[in-house]
C-alpha cells in the first residue's frame, strides 16, 4: 500500500485520494494550498459578504413576520457550538435549531445539545425517530454497504432541509465543509454549498429512501419517514439554500473547541477507544466507536489516521507521532460494538461475516487459518525515501489537546459515565 509521505493516509483512503509524484496526497496539497491563500485571502471581506448576506435574509424574515431568520443544523458537537454562538451572538440572528434524533446517544452528547439551547437561549425542533425503526436501518445499512450510522447523516442532511420549507426558512447555515479539508475536493474559491447530490453522493452513500423500499429491505415508509428530501416546487418556493461558515471564516476545529469549551462549557470525553481526540463526534455511540471501525475492517485505516493527519497538517504533530497513534488506537475493537450487537440481536461473526466482502483486498489478505490480517501498515513507512523532504515544521502550537484546567474536575465525573449509553 503507498501511504502519505506528509500525513498518515493511505492511497485507499475514502472518499478517494491521489498521490503526487512526491508522495504527498490531494488532501495535504490542498490544505498547503489552502494554509499559503490563506495568508492572501481577504478574510475581512468574506466576512463582510456573510454579514450582508445573512443581514439580507434576516431583514426578509422580519419583513414576512417569520420568527426565525435562518436553520442550524445541530447535533451538540463542537461545530453546533460554534455555529449558533456566531450566528446568534455575533450577527445578530433568531435561528431555529434543528436536530436528528438518531437514537443512539450518549449521555454526554445529551448533556452538550442541552447545553447549546439552554447557554444560547435558542428553539429547537427535533426528530426521533423510532428505536424500532431505527435498530432496522442500521441492521439492513450494515448488510448494505457495511455501515450502522447511514441513518445518522441522512437524518442530519435531510430533516433541517425539511423543516425549512415547513417553517418557511430559506437560509440554512452549515459549519464546516468537511471533503475539502479530508482529501481536498474543494478548494475555498468554489464557495461550495448544501446541494441534493452532494448529500445523496456523499452522506447518503447513493441511496434515497425511494430506493431502499424498491429493494427487499423489510423497511418502509414510517421506517424512513425523516429522509425524504422535499419536492423541487418546494425548495424553489421557499428558496432554501445552504451555506458554509468555513467559506466565509476562518476554520479551525481545534480552536474553535477550545473557545466554545471556555466561552458556552461545551463538554469533552475523557478518552477515547479508537482515537486521541477527545473533542470531536462525541454526541452518539457509534461515530467513533463501531461505524469507524468497521471503515478499518473494510480499508485498514480508521479514525486516529483521520485525526492524526490533520494535526500534522495543521504542524501540531510530527508524522512519527502521528504514526504512534495509528499504531495504538485503529486497530482497537470499540466497547460500543457489544451496545450494538446486544441491541439489534446479532452475533459478532455474523457483523464480522457482512463486511468480508467489502474489505478491500489491496490492505487486507485471508489467511489458511481463516483470519484475515493487514498486508501493510503506515508504521512500514516510517522512513520511505521523500518523507524528510515532505515534512511540515512543527508550530509554536504543538501541545496536545487539553481541557481547561479549572473546568476538568467539574468534567470528570460526567466524562467517566460515558459508557453509560442511552438508547432513546
């Protein structure tokens, strides 16, 4: 496998990569891309073009005598933080949060959506789909393409899109725009925005919910009710249209989890299963425990190569110790799996026995034995000729990741409940 001379990544990584003659992958390219306009962007005058434009859409709501000027998609995670804290505190804005009720949470995800309404003073409207319907998705989606979370994204990226045109809202406010920043499909000129396709290509998995009763699935409409995307009249109507902060400002999620930490209590875990990033995804049970670790049964990498990359990109940590990271966490079978299997009545070799046709057979080989094991690992490369010449120097900024010190006895002993889940 050829791996990233920069980051940790390998050529495999999904969505798909592409490594240069100098073995740095697109993702890293676009973020040292990104990182040299940034110093030749004209923040204060993208920020000037988001405060117009939502000045415009807020003054429209007024005009119709809506109460609600703008939609924030939230699940409680640090960029829902962030999020309504600029749009509420620093533009001015009455917005409506909406959220998806997926209904494997965690306490300390509960805790933190709670925390956005009640430090923000903010209405938010919410969907829960039913346990029942929900343990069928997950079931049907992993035998599908080997994921338990498809429900998850597509209730984020379909029922605030619906509640925009209910509540006659056209400005929806998104944070980051994720696929540039992971393998640099779009750069900040292209000022990309909330689009069927791209959610229906990328969150969706290239499913509908139309196509799902067309298969033999067992679902049905009550099942999927949330994920059916409003008509074209509809949409045209209310002008719904969905925007980017991080086209507009400029992003960090680190930063940002440290001011919301500091400014609103945001909350973070204590540890982690399969990853060092304590502040990120950790509002459901699945997103960085079994979804992600079935992501390593089926391409051999997982969510630490996902964090560790990014902190070498943004110079906060050195491709040696990004790889120790790998080593450590990607491998590990999360304590959420048995949450899983206990409670859509499966067996661990029947899960094991749905991936093993989609693990990818340029990482993975069966042995005489009838186990499968990894043909290659990051930790294979540490010093591939062109790793020194890739490298990027470590910032002043390289500490790890720390909670506020005044805050994390208070955080303690909410964090080492968070095993705790809550299934509602």
């Amino acid at each position: 496998m050829e791996y990233c001379k920069r980051c940790v990544y390998p050529a495999n990584t999904k969505p798909g990569l592409v490594i240069d003659d100098d073995g740095v992958c697109s993702g890293c390219r676009s973020f040292e891309a990104k990182t040299i306009f940034l110093n030749q962007v004209d923040w204060p005058g993208r920020e000037r073009k988001l405060r117009e434009m939502v000045g415009e859409y807020k003054a429209r709501q007024r005009e119709k005598g809506n109460p609600y000027d703008c939609i924030i998609p939230v699940s409680g995670g640090k960029d829902s933080h962030f999020q309504v804290y600029t749009i509420k505190e620093r533009y001015g804005l009455n917005p409506l949060l909406v959220s998806y009720n997926h209904t494997f949470n965690t306490p300390l995800g509960i805790r933190n959506l709670t925390n956005i309404v009640e430090k923000l003073d903010c209405n938010l409207v919410r969907f829960t789909t039913a346990p029942g319907s929900a343990k069928r998705i997950a079931k049907y989606m992993l035998k599908r393409v080997g994921d338990v979370t498809w429900h998850y994204h597509a209730g984020i990226m379909t029922f605030p899109i619906r509640a925009a045109v209910q509540y006659d809202v056209p400005l929806m406010v998104w944070g980051e725009e994720g696929f540039s920043e992971l393998v640099g499909m779009y750069n900040l000129d292209d000022f990309v925005e909330f689009t069927k396709k791209k959610r229906q290509e990328h969150s969706m998995r290239g499913f509908e919910p139309e196509d799902l009763l067309l298969e033999e699935s067992g679902l049905t409409r009550y099942d999927l009710a949330p994920f059916f995307y409003p008509s074209d009249e509809d949409l045209e109507r209310v002008g719904v249209r969905g925007i980017y902060l991080s086209n507009y400002l400029p992003w960090d999620g680190r930063s940002q989890a440290e001011f919301v930490i500091d400014k609103l209590d945001f909350e973070t875990a204590q540890s982690r299963d399969r990853t060092f990033n304590i502040y990120a995804k950790n509002d459901d049970i699945h997103a960085n425990g079994l979804h992600d670790y079935l992501k390593y049964l089926k391409f051999g990498y997982g969510r630490a190569t996902d964090d560790a990359s990014n902190e070498v990109r943004h110079g906060r940590m050195s491709r040696e110790r990004a790889i120790d990271m790998v080593i450590k966490y990607d491998h590990v079978r999360p304590g959420d799996m048995d949450v899983f299997l206990n409670s859509v009545g499966m067996t661990e070799a029947e899960l094991l026995a749905m991936v093993e046709p989609m693990r990818d057979p340029s990482i993975w080989k069966k042995g005489a034995d009838g186990a499968w094991r990894v043909t290659d690992s990051v930790a294979n490369h540490r010093d591939d000729a062109g790793v020194e010449a890739a490298r990027l120097p470590l910032t002043d900024d390289n500490r790890p990741f720390t909670r506020t010190p005044e805050k994390a006895g208070a955080r303690a002993q909410r964090d080492s409940n968070q095993t705790e889940y809550v299934l509602l």
